[in-house]
C-alpha cells in the first residue's frame, strides 16, 4: 500500500531490486516481473536498469532468447546515456545469455565488443 501513495518510491533500483527479490522468494514471478516491466517503462534514468532485470528474470525463468533480447534493448538504452560500465556489464550478460541459448557466434561477438 505504501507505493500506491508514492509509486515512484517502487521505480527507485535499490527498492526495486529489494521488492523484487522478495516476490521472487514467495514463488511470484509474474509480479516480479510486473515491477520490472513498470521500471522498464518509466522514468528513462530506470529503463536500462529495468531491462537488465527483465533480463535476468528470463534467464532465472530459463528462457535464454528472451533475455539476450532485453539486455541488448539494456545495452542501447544504457550506450545512449554513455554508461560505459552499464553497457559492459549488459553486453557481457548477453553474451552467457547467448551461449545457453546455443549461439556460441553470436555470444563470442557480444563478447568481443566489450
């Protein structure tokens, strides 16, 4: 009840990521992922950090595709703000995204760009 006074309190990432983690650990991704899909949509200093986490609940949930194609939109969300360690740190998870989707190529030229 406490963000449906402030909403935007429930878009900051530590509050984020803690609210998250605790759906995660009661067995409810799907409103996890509703959390991280509303980040990925707001403000744009959240985006890149709400499609990581999409991103990495993909991959929690084994869907592998899924997560190289949120954390390559991470990518280009965080290059455009020239966060150089944001765009590492997402090019590098979609690269191991790739490899357990079986693009080995595709994973080693991800690599390559960091």
């Amino acid at each position: 009840r406490a963000f449906a006074l402030d909403t935007a309190a429930a878009l900051q990432p530590v509050t984020n990521h803690g609210w998250v983690e605790t759906y995660l650990r009661a067995g409810w991704p799907d409103s996890a992922a509703a959390v991280y899909a509303r980040m990925a949509e707001g403000p744009a200093a959240g985006r890149a950090e709400g499609e990581r986490s999409l991103g990495h609940l993909a991959l929690w949930r084994g869907r592998p595709a899924e997560a190289a194609d949120r954390l390559a939109a991470a990518a280009l969300l965080h290059h455009a703000r020239e966060s150089v360690l944001g765009e590492g740190r997402d090019r590098l998870l979609r690269a191991a995204a790739l490899e357990l989707a079986g693009r080995p190529r595709e994973a080693a030229a991800e690599r390559d760009t960091v």
